[in-house]
C-alpha cells in the first residue's frame, strides 16, 4: 500500500482558537499534532495550553463540568483544576496544589509534571508553537497584522474546514498557477512571481478577473511566517484580507481556518454583495481543490514541465520545517 504523505508534521506557530472564541474562566479539549491538549483561558485572562492528561490517575483536564461555561475543565484563579481528584495546574504545567494531601507527593511539588506549549495571542488569534523536540524555543514570533485589529476593517468572516491532507500539500498550491485554470477555470494562467527569506514567503500572482462590466485587473499577494500562519491580499474587485490558520491534527489531517476581512469603507460594494461574492467565491476554490488533496499522493520527485510553477522551489523553502525529515523519498 502507498503511504500517501512521507513527510512528517511541520514545526512553526499553529492557530488553535480565536481570541473571541474563549472567555476568561473558560476551557476546552483541543488535538493537534497527534495530540491531546486543553485550552483554557485564566480568570485574569491568560490563553494557555498544556498536554491534556493529569499525571495523577490520568483524567483529562478538558473534560469536566464547568458551571459557568458548562463542558470543560474548571478554572480557578490562574489555574485550572483537573475534574477527578481537583489537582491544579497553572500555566506553566506545574502542581499547585492538591488539596487533600497534607504533604504534596515529591515528583509533583514544585515541579512542572505537565507540558505546556508557548503561546501568542495575536490578531484575534490564539497561536502555538509545535515542535517535535519539546524543549525547542520559538524560533520566530507570530507576524501581527494591522487588517486583523483595525476598527478600519470589518469583523472577521470565518470559515472551517476538517481536510484529509497534509499542510504542505494545501501551501503547494499556491505554486501551482496551472491548476487554477483547469480547476477554478480562471480565465487566463496566472504570471506568479515569489520571494523566500528564512522562515518567511510571498508571492504575487497577477491574473484578470471577468465582471459583469468587462475584464479587471487583479492581483493576489500571498505570504507565509512558517507552515501554520498564513495570510493574502486580494487587489482588483474588491480590497480583502485573508488570514489562514493551517494546523495540522495528524499527519494526514489539516484543520483549516480562514477568517475574511474587508474595508468597511467600501460600504456601497458590500451592500451590492460584490465583496460577498468575493468570499464566496475564495472558499468555493477550496471546495475545488478539497477531493484533489484528499485523494492524491506525495510525489517526491515529480514531472514537471516548463508551464509549471515554482513548486520546486516551494518545497525546498517548506522542508526547513521538518525536524526529522530532509525531502528525500
């Protein structure tokens, strides 16, 4: 049987929530990269996250009943208190307190006895950073975005999806400008041009888009800070900001978040649906390409011709993110 994906799960900054999503004193259950985890957020306001499961006799830390928040592990103070035995746990995965026991047991006090996973709360964003060696820091910070936090621009617009690939397969895409001719039947190959510069990429691909009143000109600046972050500008129709969250559940498994941002000076196209028809149209793309990825194969070592786009240079920028893997088939 082909092993459809060889590559094992990138290492970068990883969306796990919106900021919105999660109120103070609030948790919940979360899996990423093969993982359980819980999510909660402090009484003082602190997104944390550590590895799910309590060291004591193994509960899991985001199930429980939590009566201000129903399901979810409970909050106390800048702790959260496991739903067995009442074990609690900061943020820095370490025992407060066990409130039964007169001496606190020796492999727990003052210890760190759970994993807990640096995280950034940017552009109404809760991020994570994964990396298979556990105790390897950040390499890199979130990049932060005016179009996420203006009162400029109008709320976020989200859209999810659970797809059967791996995160490299879905940013190959954007390498590939054939494809958006003979899958989303864009009137011309898009012209792509793309920069890379460490743990970062942009690209603009330039392509005509036909309206009712004729032919515009559009272009479509894509960007990347590691495999996780991802962000795009739309020029042409109608000014929009794209912010893509690309986590990986496992490694054939990608929760894929976009979150749609537009100008709210452009009230007059918004009332018209044109910039709705932009958004549409973005998230219908995705729905093209979703039984590709999730029947296709990696092929290491592909046959390409000269109406491709760069996708081997893709790939040589994308596999600095594997810890234990350098491309090879």
């Amino acid at each position: 049987m082909i092993k459809r994906f060889p590559m094992p799960m990138p290492f970068g900054w990883f969306g796990v929530s919106y900021s919105d999503e999660l109120a103070p004193a609030a948790s919940r259950a979360i899996h990423y990269f093969g993982k359980e985890m819980v999510l909660f957020r402090t009484e003082g306001g602190k997104a944390v996250v550590l590895d799910a499961y309590c060291p004591h006799l193994g509960a899991h830390l985001g199930h429980g009943i939590n009566a201000e928040h129903g399901e979810g592990g409970r909050i106390q103070g800048e702790t959260i208190v496991c739903p067995f035995h009442a074990w609690r746990f900061d943020g820095e995965g370490v025992c407060a307190e066990v409130p039964y026991a007169k001496n606190m047991p020796p492999k727990v006090k003052d210890k760190q006895c759970l994993k807990s996973y640096p995280v950034q709360e940017k552009n109404g964003v809760i991020w994570v950073w994964y990396h298979p060696e556990e105790s390897q820091a950040p390499l890199w910070d979130v990049e932060e975005h005016e179009e996420a936090t203006s009162d400029e621009w109008s709320d976020f617009e989200k859209h999810e999806w659970i797809i059967k690939t791996h995160p490299q397969e879905m940013g190959e895409n954007a390498a590939d400008p054939a494809h958006f001719h003979y899958v989303h039947k864009v009137a011309d190959f898009p012209v792509w041009e793309s920069v890379q510069d460490g743990h970062k990429s942009h690209g603009i691909q330039r392509a005509d888009m036909k309206t009712p009143k004729g032919v515009v000109k559009g272009e479509i600046h894509t960007n990347n800070a590691g495999p996780g972050q991802a962000w795009t500008r739309f020029y042409g129709i109608a000014d929009t900001f794209l912010l893509a969250q690309i986590t990986p559940i496992d490694q054939e498994t990608t929760h894929v978040r976009f979150g749609f941002k537009q100008p709210k000076s452009e009230e007059n196209m918004m009332k018209a649906g044109v910039n709705k028809a932009i958004i549409k149209d973005i998230c219908k793309q995705l729905n093209e390409d979703k039984p590709i990825w999730e029947n296709k194969i990696y092929r290491p070592l592909p046959v390409l011709c000269d109406g491709d786009g760069p996708i081997a240079k893709f790939r040589k920028w994308y596999k600095q993110f594997y810890a234990d893997w350098d491309g090879a088939s």
